[in-house]
C-alpha cells in the first residue's frame, strides 16, 4: 500500500497503478519571498510537522486494524511507526539546518527517530553528499546509498549544451523561473562557462518548469520550454545534456549522481538545508553553486567521488527479510 497527499500521490499512482493508494495529509510547504517572510514560514513548517506527526500517527493505528502491515517505510513521515511493526525511516537528516531553537528542535528529532527500528540513509558511509546532517552517532542508522529514479546511460547521444530543471514549492519556483528567463535573455554567464558554440545565445537549452500552470514569461528562442516531463523524458534530458541546473533539494543532487553528471545549484533562498547542501558540495569539488539573488552561470572544475557499487539497497532489503523471516 502506498500512502502520500498532493503532487506525490498523484505521481505514485501513475508509476504504481496497481497497488492500493490512501491520501496521507502532508504539511502545505511554502516559503516567503524575503527573509522576514521565509522565517515566517519556516516557524510555520515546524509547528505543522509537530501536529502532523501526531494526527498521521493516529490515522496509522486506524488503518493497521484492517490492513495489519508487517512493514512500514516512512520517507521523512516522523509519525508512521507503529510499536509492534518493524518500521523504517527514510531520511538524510539526523541533525536538521535550522536558523533558531537548533538544540531543542534536533533532541527532539533524535526521540523521533528512536522510535524507529532502521533508518535508512540514502548516501555512502561517511555521509558523503549528506555532510554533517547525517554523520552523527545513530545506532539504527544504515547507509543505503543512492535513491533515484533515473540511471546512467552511457550510450546516450549530447542533444542540449544545458537542461534546467525547476522544481519546488512556489512563490521561490516561479521567482527563479523568472529570474532564469532574465539572465538567459541577457546571455549573462554563458560565455564564462565554456564555449560551447561560436556565438552567445546559440546554445541549446531545455527547460522544464515542473508544473502544469501557464505562464506569461518569455524565454529567448535558443531554449525549449517543457511544462513537466515524466520520468521517461527526464531519463532521457539528464542523460543527453552536458550540464545540469537545479534546485539544491537532496532528491535533485541523487538524480545528478545517479545519471553520473555533476551540476550548478540554486538554492532555494532560506530553505537552510539547501544553502548548507550548496556550500557543503562546491566546498568538496562535487558540484558547483550559485545564489537565486544574484545568478551567476558559472560551473567551476567539478569532479564526483569514486562511489562503491551502488546495492546497499538491495542488502538492506535482504536483511528486512531475514529480520521477518525470524519473527
């Protein structure tokens, strides 16, 4: 069975229409277009993921009566656990970015988090793209590797010099999306990052908006302009563009690596994880990083680490097993 609300819950029903589905209310997360604002929001966020975690906690020990799951797997759902079920948390984050009350928010995170049997880390032993959110002591947590979607496909023929992928909750989607449009227009950065054709402007760029809504903003006539890709198109746009440009969301830097390919992050301004994941990884050489205020194209010499075979997955699998099977 799959539980999740909104966008995510629409996009797992299409990729998995023959299992079972039920809406799990999730927090409406939004950030301000300042820093007042933002601040605003993020305080907001937090009271929201306290009073969630309690009514999604209640809604699971009602649908265990009927439904008597053997696991559970929570992406980042600090309530879906249940005391006499092995339930496993998904998450990169065992010490959370936060600009206030960072003590007491973070011992609170570590009660949640005891509350699980695992938690399964999706990075490499020694946190490697993960930083200091996830290198702590934690003794159920076990390193899974890379979650993603997508796959390298070394076959795949360059079609576009950049693909832009926005994603996010709005009003920061739309305000980068307009903030692109401008420097694009401009061809400010490009012609610092490589020439790539003889010209300004005469690369070719694809961008995919992440969303449905129409929009009135302007893209000059080099870059093509998709709406929203599946993750058939997506596959195929990661694998055939020489450079990436993206949001700074832990999802986005898997799918990079996942296809083998580095790339510019934009943080979302005051989204702290982001901003700590940017610097964390233009410090390492892994990916270089911008700001959303002030956007510079620029992509410095960037090199991924050597990451070991990617099947901690597939053995954290087997343990779960072996662990039901004793049971």
């Amino acid at each position: 069975m799959i539980g999740a609300d909104g966008k995510a819950l629409t996009f797992l029903q299409n990729e998995f229409p023959k299992l079972k589905c039920i809406r799990l209310k999730d927090i409406d997360v939004r950030y301000g277009s300042n820093g007042i604002s933002s601040l605003l929001s993020y305080f907001s966020i937090v009271l929201s993921v306290f009073s969630n975690r309690r009514k999604e906690h209640r809604l699971l020990q009602e649908i265990q009566e009927t439904e008597q799951f053997d696991v559970i797997i929570s992406d980042n759902r600090y309530g879906l656990y249940l005391p006499n079920v092995q339930s496993i948390l998904i998450t990169h984050q065992l010490h959370i970015k936060t600009p206030f009350f960072s003590n007491i928010i973070n011992s609170v995170l570590r009660k949640w988090l005891n509350k699980f049997n695992a938690i399964w880390l999706p990075d490499f032993e020694g946190s490697v793209l993960s930083g200091e959110m996830s290198s702590i002591d934690f003794s159920n947590k076990k390193y899974v590797g890379i979650l993603s979607r997508f796959t390298h496909d070394e076959n795949a023929a360059p079609s576009y010099d950049y693909l832009y992928l926005l994603s996010g909750p709005e009003p920061q989607r739309t305000v980068l999306e307009k903030r692109l449009s401008l420097t694009l227009s401009k061809g400010e950065g490009n012609e610092k990052i490589l020439p790539l054709t003889p010209s300004r402007g005469g690369e070719k760029i694809v961008l995919v908006r992440g969303t449905k809504q129409t929009t009135k903003i302007d893209f000059p006539s080099n870059v093509k302009v998709i709406d929203f890709a599946n993750t058939e198109e997506l596959q195929q746009l990661l694998n055939s563009s020489k450079y990436i440009v993206c949001r700074g969301g832990y999802s986005s830097i898997m799918d990079v690596v996942a296809v083998k390919k580095s790339a510019l992050l934009i943080p979302t301004p005051n989204q702290y994880e982001q901003e700590y994941l940017a610097e964390y990884l233009s410090e390492k050489k892994y990916f270089s990083a911008t700001t959303q205020h002030n956007i510079q194209l620029e992509f410095s010499e960037t090199q991924l680490p050597h990451f070991p075979e990617n099947n901690l997955l597939e053995k954290a699998m087997e343990e779960l097993e072996i662990t039901l099977e004793a049971k």
